[in-house]
C-alpha cells in the first residue's frame, strides 16, 4: 500500500522524505565531510577526484560541480547538507536559497526584505503564483528573451 | 521540587549568530531585530533561571544521515559549539545537567516516549543562537542548559500533538527532581521559511501572527495542525515551529492549572529568509 504524501502538490518544493533520504544519502554524507576543514582543502584542491572517493552517482557529481542547488535536492540532496558545500565556497544561506530562484542575490535579498514571498497562488500545483514551474527562472532572468 | 517558571519562543536563524558575532547589530538591517529581544535580555536578568531546557533542531551538525533520533536528549556535562562550516561561534561552551537531564530520560521513557540519549555531542546555532539573543554576548552561559534536539530535517517529523504530549511529559519530569530548581523551557526554530527550491523565500505573516495567537491562548487545537498546513504555509522549513509545542505543553496551564502571563511578543520580517517569532510566557507563582 502506498505511503501517504500530501507534500507533493507543493509547487517548487522538495520534502525531504525517507525515499529522497536513501537516494540522497552518499550526496548528503559527501556534504557532511566537509565540515572538516582538511577536507574542504581538499575539495578545493581536486573537485572531481574528492568526488570520486564518494559512491554517488554520476549525475550527483554532475550537479554538485555545477553548484546547481535544485537538481542536487531533486536527486536526494537535503539543503542542510547542501549547505556545507555553499559555505565551502563562502556563500551565506541567503545567497544559496536565492540560486534556487534564478533571482540575483540582489533580487532576492530586495523580496526578502519587502517581507518575502506570497504564499498567494503559491499553495498548490496549478496556481500561478512565481514559484509555479511555468514562471521560472525568476527576476530578471526570466523575462530575457 | 523542581518547577517549570517560564517558557521562551523564539526563531534560531544563523544569520542571526553572524550578525553578532560580527559586532552588525547596530546596522540598519539588524537593528529591528535585535530591538525585539531589549526586554528579553533585562528580563532574563530579572528571572534568571537555574536551568534551561532548551528544545530545537540539530541541522546536519552533530547527526548526519548515519543516524536520525526524532527526540534526543543531551545528558553530557558539557556541549561545545559546533564548527559548522565557517568555524565555530565564538561563544562559552554550553554547560549540561547530567543529573536533571538523566532523570528527565528516564521519566520521560516510561511515559512512553522513546528518547535517544545522548552523551557526546556538539550544539549548532539551532542552540546557541536562542542563547545569545536573550543572554547577549557573556563570558558563562547564566547556568545550565540541557539540549533536547528534534527532527525536523528528515520527513516524517514528530506531529504538533506528540510534541505538545511530550512537553507534558517533560513537566511530570522536571516536577519529579528533588531539588527545587527554577527551569525554563525553551521552543524554537521558524517561523515561515523556505530554504530550497523555487519557492525559497516565502514568508506568511498572517499565518505565523496566527500561529502566535493560538499558542498563547488554544494550544490544544493548536497542536491538531497537520505537517501539510505548515509545509503549505509557513514553507517546508517552517515544519520547525512543532517545536514550540514541546514548550507550551509543559506549560501549567495544560495539566489545569492557570493560564500563563504573555510577557513579550515580537514579530519581524526579515532575518535572512526567515520570518522572526519571540514570545515569553511565564507560569503565575
């Protein structure tokens, strides 16, 4: 019988469940070795063969190496691990949370202090609130073109 | 005998800790903020307590993937702030109750609560962070602390209604040590926030304003919020606000006592990505 998921019709959300947990879990754990800072340096040092110790996918090496923060959470990765990987580059959690909206940290600090987010048409998949899948990028980014 | 005198709410953002530790308190951006917590600091001067038991999130700190205990409680005689990626916060390191926090364990246990315990452990800003926004910058924490760490992180979180139980639970326990130790009890974490995806940023004043109302005076409906309202309005990291029900419910006033003393509330938008959230609330003597 099916595991009861209400979260899923969150528009532009990832719950990070036990299913995304077991996808996710040598991305998350490669995460968690750079809180040591030896390892940090090393990662600096050699990207791709820090990340080739790890048993991830291909795909995660993929994702993480271009820092794209939403294709790490849609193959398991969990921002809070995540994170340590922004804060090896020296990026504060705003900047991380804004790469996620294709907004420019600038973009994204002004909505944050104009009092963030509307939760308008942002409830449910289908709405058409900017966080809906049919209005990214966001910012200026998206009205390119 | 021990007794609960107050509990504290407030949203335990990293941002926060930077912003102090980096003397930016007075900055345009930060001042409001901070504004909020005035009466806080004097008042914790006022009531010092002998304890703190202080609920909140580890956040891939001290627990990665190798373990995920929903409820753990830290029993250790002393807890260091964690490096957490950009160093470790320069502030005192937190010291335990080993004696009060293995009591609680076994109480809490046999009111059927299964608790990790925990002996060794390092605390994140989901600690410190609290501490330092009512007790400022101080050489010693003004006494003790026992951490008690929650799941938020990995889905399914505990239900606003096991934790508002288990807070009762925890007041049987503080209750039943001899010494007579005056214990607060703080919840934090939140309010609204969303730290992934598109739509990272949301922000639900009304909803979080609501929130507050009814911990203060309908805590028991309260507590009958399902995960999906949170995640829905107040964003997938918003989740961390269950937390608060583990401090109302050790309030006195669920177990048919008095109602509690609203003595501070605060609200503020924004802290990094987050919406701010502060209210103290004391038992009547």
């Amino acid at each position: 019988m099916a595991l009861h998921k209400p979260y899923l019709d969150v528009p532009g959300t990832t719950i990070f469940d036990a299913e995304q947990s077991r996808r996710g879990y040598h991305l998350n754990q490669f995460c968690m070795s750079l809180m040591k800072a030896e390892n940090r340096q090393r990662f600096k040092a050699d990207e791709r063969k820090y990340l080739d110790e790890w048993p991830m996918t291909e795909q995660q090496k993929q994702a993480v190496l271009a820092r794209d923060l939403n294709r790490c959470m849609a193959l398991g990765g969990n921002i809070y691990f995540l994170a340590k990987v922004g804060a090896t580059d020296g990026l504060s959690f705003q900047q991380m949370a804004g790469s996620m909206t294709g907004m420019t940290e600038a973009e994204y600090r002004a909505m944050m202090i104009a009092g963030g987010r509307s939760p308008e048409g942002n409830r449910f998949v289908g709405e058409d609130g900017d966080a809906q899948a049919h209005r990214q990028p966001q910012g200026a980014a998206g009205q390119k073109g | 005998m021990a007794r609960i005198t107050a509990s504290v709410y407030t949203s335990h953002v990293p941002a926060i800790g930077a912003a102090i530790d980096h003397g930016k308190t007075a900055e345009p951006y930060w001042q409001p903020v901070f504004a909020g917590y005035d009466f806080s600091k004097q008042w914790m001067k006022d009531n010092r307590p002998d304890l703190i038991f202080l609920v909140y999130n580890d956040h891939a700190t001290a627990f990665s993937l190798e373990m995920i205990p929903t409820f753990a409680i830290g029993t250790a005689a002393e807890f260091k702030p964690a490096d957490e990626g950009y160093g470790a916060r320069p502030v005192p390191t937190v010291i335990g109750h080993p004696e009060l926090a293995s009591h609680i364990a076994q109480s809490v246990i046999q009111d059927d609560f299964d608790l990790t315990i925990v002996n060794k452990m390092d605390v994140d800003h989901g600690l410190t962070v609290p501490l330092s926004l009512m007790c400022g910058q101080p050489q010693a924490w003004p006494c003790p602390v026992i951490p008690f760490a929650v799941n938020v992180v990995q889905y399914p979180v505990p239900s606003g209604r096991r934790c508002f139980a288990l807070g009762q639970a925890i007041r049987r326990a503080v209750e039943s040590f001899d010494e007579p130790l005056k214990v607060q009890i703080w919840g934090t974490g939140g309010m609204s926030h969303q730290l992934q995806g598109p739509r990272a940023g949301l922000i639900n004043a009304e909803w979080d304003n609501r929130f507050l109302d009814r911990l203060i005076a309908d805590p028991a409906e309260l507590s009958q919020v399902p995960h999906i309202e949170y995640v829905r309005e107040a964003g997938s990291e918003g989740i961390e606000l269950v937390m608060w029900l583990i401090a109302r419910g050790a309030m006195a006033d669920v177990a048919g006592g008095k109602p509690p003393v609203l003595r501070h509330r605060f609200f503020h938008v924004p802290a990094s990505n987050t919406a701010v959230g502060h209210l103290i609330l004391e038992n009547p003597q």
